[in-house]
C-alpha cells in the first residue's frame, strides 16, 4: 500500500479532528489501524494523549482512593462466593482418560512417574479445581507463600476463610 498526497492529507486532517486509528483506516479505506499509527509517526504528528482537566490536589487524591477501593473490592469479591470448609472432600484419584468436566484437574505427582494422578474431586462451577486446589492456583496479589506441609492449612487460606 502506498500513501497518496491526497492519503496523507486525509490523515492529517482526521488526525488534527482527533479520530482513532481505527476509525482513519475504516474512512481512507485499504489500510490498517497499524498503516495509520506508523504514517503518523513519520510525519510527527502530535500524540494523541488526552489530558484531564485541571483538578486540585483534593479532588485528584479522592480519585485515586476510590480507584483503589473498587480494586480491591472486585479482587475480593472473586472469591467471596466461594465458601470454604475446613475438611474437604476426600480426594478421588483419576488418571487422565477418566478426568470429565467435573473433576478436578489438579495434578498430584509428577507425569513421569508411576503414582501421578489427577485430584479427581468435585470441581467448582466454571472453573477446572475444586475449591482447596482453586485456593492454590489463585493466589493473592504479592509474594506467594511457601507450602510446606499438605495437612495444615495455610495461612492465606484462613485468611480467605475468615474474610469469606
């Protein structure tokens, strides 16, 4: 694809009036969202950073307080449907052809030895693990703990529990 003087002129103009890559390439027709990005960085033209408004410094940190609070609400509230006891199902050890939807696909072991098998318990709706092993995949934000012993339970758990 080449660019026409006429090409490039539409580009500018579209550009200077603050339309999107996207919509640029849908009206010149024949080039990509990416086409247009390049061309007008050859040509330098201006960047298309929208700023905000001018705000005092109260109205700015009450902004980002709220931002804050609504992230770790919707971080927590992925996992407060999810009720969790302490005594589990008993695992139900599945090799791999005998895994369905429901089953947790959690594996225990590694797949080159003789023992390796799959959890097997109930999974949880839309997800592939049952509600211990969907605690251990989905780990909180930060350092992930060590897990040292199988039995007890961490640590991050309880806290899960506590706030669940």
């Amino acid at each position: 694809m080449s660019w026409t003087e006429e090409k490039v002129a539409k580009l500018k103009e579209l550009w200077g009036k603050g339309n999107t890559a996207s919509q640029i390439a849908e009206i010149i027709g024949g080039i990509s969202r990416n086409a247009v990005i390049g061309k007008a960085h050859r040509l330098n033209l201006s960047a298309k950073i929208k700023t905000r408004t001018a705000t005092t410094n109260k109205n700015f940190e009450a902004t980002i307080k709220d931002s804050r609070v609504k992230v770790k609400r919707g971080r927590k509230s992925k996992f407060q449907s999810l009720i969790i006891e302490k005594d589990f199902e008993p695992e139900n050890p599945k090799q791999l052809e005998e895994l369905d939807e429901n089953s947790c696909k959690w594996p225990i072991g590694h797949p080159d030895e003789s023992n390796f098998y799959f959890c097997g318990r109930s999974s949880l709706k839309d997800f592939s693990y049952c509600k211990l092993h969907l605690l251990y995949a989905y780990q909180p934000k930060g350092k992930k703990e060590e897990i040292s012993d199988k039995d007890e339970v961490p640590e991050f758990i309880e806290k899960k529990i506590q706030s669940g």
